[in-house]
C-alpha cells in the first residue's frame, strides 16, 4: 500500500537525524589556602545547612573541571568585586585576604576561561523560529503566510533563537506540511494575472443599518402598535425611528437619537460613542488564508476646530470573534485635519495578520475597552451642562474604499524562480527534475540536495501522475516534502560525527542573514560567499554594515530587542482608563515603536549606545509628541526630535513604554523599575524574590506613599539585602507616573466604592462620596547599589550614563546569546571582553558591538 504523503515525508526527510555530544577538559584551580577565607566569612550563611540566597559554597569544587563549576567561581567573583559580598552588617575581609583571594581567583579563572573555550558554548541545532519561518517562506515563495499554528518559542527565559527550546515532535509535521501546501497554492499560482477588487462603502449606509437592528428591537412595542401583525418595516425611516425612542427614554439610547437628528449623518457618518458600540461596522475584505496589502482610503473631516489634540486621530484595525463590540485589534492610527468644506482622503496599505483581520473597522481613538466607553458615556450623560446625549463626536467619515489584494507584478519574481527557464531538447522528467534541483538548492540554504534525496522525489512525482495526479499538483506535493525537511526547517544543522570547525563562507552567509534579518541571504551576500570572498574581514564589516541599514534589519531590531527588554511586559495589564483615560492601544504601540526606532536609529547611525542612557533627542511620531508636550511635530511617521531643555526626555528612563512596564496599570512599581534598571542598565541582574515573602497588608486602608510603604518593607530581613540595593532606583523614577507622565506629587487614593447606574441617576451627588485623593510630595533621591548617591531623576539618569560600559557588556552579552543561539556560558567571557575592549575606544558605538559578535571566532564557528 503506498504511503500517505506525511508518512512519507517523515520517513524520507528525518531519517538519520541526530545530535552530538559535548565534551569537557580539566582546567583552572584554586588554591586550598583560601578555603580558610569561606570558612571565616562563607560558610555562615552558606553552608549546606543554611544556603541563604540557595548559594551552597560548602560544595564548590576548587577544580574548575567544567563550566558550570567555572560559572559558580565567576559569581563568586563578580559579589567580591561589587561589595554585594560580604554584607554590610558581616564581617568583612581585611586587604590583605581581599586582594590576594581575588587576585588567584582571577588568574585561574582565565587559565580555565581558555582551557573550556574549545569545548564549551557548542551552538545547539535548532529548527527556524516562527520569524525565521515566516520571513523564509516569504522569501522563497512570496507568500506571506499565518504562522499562529506553529509551537511558541516564548516564555523559555531565553532568546527565541535559543535552540535548547526549538525543538521538533513529529505531530508538528502536519501543521509544517499543512502552512506549505497552502502557501504553494499561492506561489504556483502563474496563469491569469487575478483581477483586483475595488469597493466603496458609504459609511451612512453601515451606520443606518445598525440603527435599524437595533431600534427594531428596543422599539418593538411601538413597531407593534402602530403597524399591524406582520407589516412592521424591516427599514423604518429615520422619522419612525425617532417616534420609536420617544417611547424608550433612556440614556443607553441618547447618542442614537443624536446621530438620527444630525445633518451629517445623511451624507456620512459622525462618530458617536454609541453605548453598544463605540466603533463603525465592519468592513469585510476577502480572504485567501495568506497575508496580502490591501490599499484603503477613507474620506474624513473633524467636526469642531477646538477639539483637544488627541481627538483629531482616528483609529484603524479589526474586531475578532472574542471581543466586545467596538473593541478592535488597533493596526493604526490617522490624523485627521480634513474640514467639512474640504475633506480630506487618507490611503494607506493594510495587512491582515489574521483571519480577524478581515473585519475593517474605523473609530475615534478610543480606550480599547467596551466598560470604558460606557463609563466616559455616562460621565458625559449626567452632566447637564452637556444635555446628557453623551460625548459630542469629533470625526465625520464619509466612506471607506478597499482595494487589492494589490499584486505588484505577474508572474510574480518568486514563481519565475520557482519555474525556471525550460532548456531546449529538454524532457518533461527532466525539467521537472531541474526545477526541484534549483528549488532544494534555494531552500536548503548551506547544502546542495542529494542524487538519492530527488530521485526519491522524482520515483514518487512519477507515481503521483501515473495515478492519474495533475503533473503540476505532484509537482506541489514533491515542493512540500522539501519545504518539511530538516535541511529546511532547521539552522545549523551538524553533520554526524563532524569535528567543531570553522564556517565555510554560504554558511557564514546564512548565520548573518539569520542574526540581522531573520531570513535567507541574498543573491549579492551568496554571491559574495560562492566566491569565496565574504570570509575577507573587510568584506564582512561592508556587508554588515549593509545588511543593518536595509528595512530587513527592523526584524532583528524587534526579535532582539523585545526580548532583550522584556517588553512582554508592556501586555501584562489593562490600565484604569478612570485614571489614565488618554493611555489607549495607539499610545502604547507608539510608546513600544518608540523603543524600537530608537535602537534602529542609533545603530543606523553608528552611534554611542550611550544615548540609550541620556540623549539630547528622542525618536517620535505626532502622538508621542502630544503626549510628552513636544510642539511642531506632524505625522504618525517616527523621526529625530530634540528634546527642550528641563523636558525628562532621551533615554530608555524617559520613555512612556519602559515606565508603563514598571508599573501595574493602576500606580507605579518602584522595585520593578528598580530591577528593571538593574538587570537592562547596569548588568546587575538582582535575584528572584524569595517564596514566602511577607505582605505589608497590616496597611491596607491606610493612605501612605510608595516610599514609606518600601521602606518598611525592608524592615523584613529576608527583604532588606535585596531592596535596598532596587528601590532607591525606583524612587529615582516617581516623577513618572503609570504612563510616564510627569508629576511633582504622588498621588494615593483608597478603592473607589461602586455604584450602580441606578444610584448614580438617584443620586446627583454621588461623585462627593468618592475617597478624596491625597496627594504627597515625591522625594526622588537616593543610591545607586554601588553607593553613588543622586538627588533626582536627571542625577539619576547621568550616574547611569557614567557607568555606561557596564550597559554595553550586558547588551554585549545579549548580543552573543541572540545571534549564536544558547545561552552565555562561562567559555563565551573572553569574546565578550575582546568585543568590549575594542569598543570601548570609540565609545561603544552600537555597530562596533554587532560588528564584534559577527566577526569573532566564535560567531564563524559550527
């Protein structure tokens, strides 16, 4: 019986995949003399008894016969040389015992250092991330496809290159085999050029219908009275419809009388915050299950001259099956400036990341929770002064056009790759063998496909259209098989029994597309390798160089950088829009991009990453600016500004992402931006919190300031050594509050009672029975762990610079974990300082650091 295509797959692509094993030597010791040292100022604390802070030295081998032994002495140095250790309160070493202890400990650690460097830091083989596939296959094929399926590198502790956590199971091989049929359904697609689609929606047309449905339903009594059994109108008019919510006065309705009764709504649509939806109808674009750009233009105009700045955008995206109505996953934002008397036509391109994304929707920037748009309704509703028919709307649209999906050239280039140029005299089996050839080649990257690997494929294409198969679907089915094999889905991939030797030049080409634009390299890159050039050290800089400055390196920039800084953090909560009702989903992305286009900025330029630290500019768009109160800066696109003097801008510390994520979305987190500045800024990772720490709950109720509150917390012992090195940093940042806003005092406010719809319209002064909130001057000095002392956050933010190249050896160590795949180890410390050493001297310009990591011995190493 013949195999199933997975079946066959499997069988043909992983057989014979294997790992190797890692060796060790014995080197490094110190001398027995210094146990008397651990033993007078050690072993109190950590013993095998008591291992405070789980640190056991009782058992610390003084043989440095392996790395993980080696990385323990290395801790034992980096607290010696901190004074993290011993304690303040312990007793402490004499001179004498110091330098002499440090002094052996160093040199045996870098005769050890170099006797492991040969065996440590094996780079592990390892399949291509979920960007790397992506960007593969759209380099391959031209198809952008959905990866939502494939398994999650996150969540790991690592990079997403780290290969200890990309591993393979083979009930995976369907869903790879699944995403490479679908997208070469695409990719083979080369007969007729697909005719593009165009339609206009008139958003009155959307908008009536809505009122519609829902008038119908809340005014059935009247549609029952006033027509006879079976006769109501499916479509009232606007005039029934009006006589209909004269019978159900309410104010969940107040907004629908308002859009009925005004003008603009006859040739467009003002956008009101409705009480059941707060957004437009959808939009539904067609979908063909990959990724494709439509061009959309939208027809708006504001409706008042003296709306507040962050009125004037109107927000883009889509809905999804899970959210509320009006909730949207925010693709983007559009300031508008049109006028009634001249509208203004906004187009832009717009990806669908998802089948969710086909629903197009447009609103007011919005809080992008449905509770949200109710509480700024009825806010609104029972004032007044505003007649109580909700918040007046800003924006007028008139109507939303969509086109595509927008094909740039046809046949497109990726399929005149895939069927290449048919030879003269050349059979049917030939060429289709050549085909296959070319295309194993191009997606196997490092190896040319065996003899034995395409006649298995050309023995089973023969099958396939002796049973009748359409010759170009067997053609597919023999792509997919190369599109789910190792020699695709993995990097790195050893050869059984092969010595740790150096890159050839295409490898080398692979691991340096992969680490700067998680994809393929190019024809100029390959060229460069087939020659045999690229290995040429001034080569290699030039094409670094070139391959940072590409719109490809944005993929690095984001991959890299997200992890690096944790800004996962950025979605752990949902802010109180009561507190923060401007921190909406376009704030937090641009404050996220922010980050971003700052780092791509400053490696673009080959700048110091200094300016990481402290910086005379920041990297904005228009929304950013109105939030920072930065005047004269027009356009969603990001660009360098200047900061105004005395603004608490330029640097990682002074933006709104960063001070968000060191918050809970309510108040602020001194300890967590405290630990965020020690473990980002100053490579000085604090330690995990220990189990069971105690809660200060003996002061819920009771109204003091976040200071106060973490001071006493350092009453507790098993707090104190860690705190007072964190939070002092974290005070250092309380001029910044949730958001990153500026503030001189805290505010504290106990929980707000809640009150039903009911009581609020029964009682007008319900607002006087809120807790008043106190207020408390912030007092931002204090250490840094080393003892540095400053008095505010602009001190703060210079001593942080002044220790930069503490900054530039944990982005450095960064730097080597991403782009070789493993973690650091303790073999990798002499790379990292020769990569330092060499930057240094030109102030550790961020190029030199990357420039460092690829042309290291290491880097080019398998």
């Amino acid at each position: 019986m013949r195999l199933s295509l997975s079946v066959f797959l499997f069988t043909l692509a992983f057989a014979g995949v294997s790992a190797g094993a890692e060796s060790s030597r014995l080197f490094g010791e110190m001398p027995e003399k210094h146990f008397a040292v651990f033993d007078k100022y050690c072993l109190d604390c950590h013993d095998s008894l008591t291992e405070k802070g789980s640190v056991n030295l009782e058992d610390l081998p003084f043989t440095m016969d392996s790395v993980e032994s080696a990385e323990r002495w290395q801790k034992v140095l980096n607290s010696l040389n901190s004074g993290e250790m011993p304690p303040d309160d312990k007793k402490q070493l004499t001179d004498e015992e110091k330098t002499e202890f440090l002094a052996d400990l160093s040199n045996q650690l870098v005769v050890a250092r170099d006797a492991l460097a040969d065996s440590g830091g094996v780079i592990t083989m390892r399949r291509l991330n979920r960007r790397e596939y992506e960007n593969t296959i759209e380099d391959l094929l031209g198809v952008r496809i959905h990866v939502g399926d494939l398994p999650d590198e996150t969540g790991s502790g690592s990079f997403d290159t780290d290969g200890s956590s990309l591993f393979f199971s083979s009930d995976q091989l369907e869903t790879y085999l699944r995403l490479a049929e679908h997208a070469l359904d695409f990719a083979m697609e080369g007969g007729k050029k697909p005719n593009v689609a165009k339609k206009r929606v008139q958003t009155e047309d959307l908008m009536m219908a809505r009122m519609q449905d829902a008038i119908l339903k809340i005014g059935e009594e009247y549609f029952e009275k006033a027509y006879p059994k079976g006769k109501i109108p499916s479509h009232p008019s606007i005039e029934e419809m009006q006589k209909a919510l004269e019978r159900r006065k309410s104010y969940r309705w107040a907004n629908h009388e308002a859009w009925l009764a005004n003008p603009a709504s006859r040739t467009g649509t003002p956008l009101y915050n409705l009480f059941i939806d707060f957004a437009l109808p959808d939009v539904r674009l067609p979908y063909d299950g990959v990724k494709q750009t439509f061009k959309i233009r939208i027809r708006a105009a504001l409706l008042q001259d003296d709306l507040p700045e962050f009125r004037a955008y109107l927000e883009y995206g889509s809905g999804s099956d899970g959210s509320r109505k009006g909730e949207l996953n925010v693709a983007g934002f559009k300031k508008i400036t049109g006028t009634m008397e001249e509208p203004q036509i906004l187009e832009f391109d717009y990806i669908p990341q998802d089948a969710a994304g086909l629903r197009f929707s447009v609103r007011e920037r919005h809080i992008n929770q449905k509770n949200a748009a109710k509480v700024f309704f009825r806010d609104v509703y029972f004032d007044e002064e505003n007649g109580g028919v909700g918040p007046p709307p800003a924006i007028w649209v008139d109507w939303i056009e969509w086109e595509g999906p927008m094909i740039e050239e046809w046949p497109p280039a990726p399929y005149q790759k895939l069927f290449i140029l048919r030879k003269e005299n050349q059979t049917t089996e030939q060429y289709h063998r050549a085909v296959l050839v070319n295309f194993a080649k191009r997606a196997f990257r490092t190896k040319e496909p065996s003899s034995e690997f395409i006649d298995k494929l050309m023995v089973r294409y023969g099958e396939d259209v002796e049973g009748g198969a359409d010759p170009k679907k067997a053609l597919k089915d023999q792509f997919a098989i190369v599109l789910t094999s190792p020699e695709f889905l993995y990097l790195n991939e050893p050869t059984h029994g092969e010595e740790h030797r150096e890159l050839n030049d295409v490898e080398l080409a692979v691991r340096l597309s992969y680490f700067l634009w998680s994809s393929p390299p190019d024809e100029t890159l390959l060229a460069l390798a087939e020659q045999g050039k690229l290995k040429d050290r001034k080569e290699l800089r030039k094409q670094t160089l070139r391959l940072l400055r590409d719109p490809k390196a944005e993929s690095f920039i984001e991959g890299f950088v997200h992890q690096w800084l944790h800004m996962e953090r950025l979605d752990f909560f949902q802010f109180n829009y009561e507190t923060f009702p401007r921190y909406d989903d376009s704030l937090k992305e641009a404050g996220r991009e922010e980050v971003y286009q700052t780092i791509l900025d400053v490696v673009r330029e080959e700048r110091p990453i200094g300016e990481f630290l402290k910086s005379d500019h920041v990297v904005i768009n228009d929304i950013l600016a109105g939030h920072y109160g930065i005047d004269g800066v027009e356009g969603e696109h990001y660009r360098r500004v200047s900061v105004p003097d005395g603004l608490p801008r330029g640097g990682f510390m002074g933006m709104t992402a960063v001070m968000a994520m060191g918050s809970d979305g309510e108040k602020t987190s001194p300890v967590e931006r405290g630990a965020w500045v020690m473990r980002n800024l100053l490579n000085a990772a604090p330690p995990h919190a220990p189990p069971n720490v105690p809660q200060l709950s003996r002061f819920d109720g009771e109204v003091i300031n976040a200071r106060k509150r973490l001071l006493i917390h350092q009453e507790e012992p098993q707090c104190a050594q860690c705190h007072q090195r964190i939070d002092p940093l974290g005070f250092g940042l309380e001029n910044f509050d949730a958001i990153g806003q500026w503030r001189e005092k805290e505010v504290v406010q106990l929980p707000n009672p809640k009150f039903s719809d009911r009581e609020k319209a029964d009682d007008p002064n319900w607002r006087d029975k809120i807790p008043k909130p106190q207020f408390f001057e912030i007092d931002p000095s204090g250490t840094l762990p080393d003892g540095t002392p400053f008095s505010d956050f602009f001190e703060l933010r210079d001593r942080i610079y002044d220790q930069r190249a503490n900054f530039a050896r944990g982005f450095t160590e960064n730097l080597i974990a991403y782009a070789l795949g493993r973690p650091l180890g303790f073999a990798d410390e002499k790379m990292a300082n020769q990569i330092l050493t060499r930057a240094e001297a030109n102030d550790f310009v961020a190029t030199e650091l990357i420039l460092g990591v690829v042309q290291s011995k290491r880097f080019r190493m398998k």
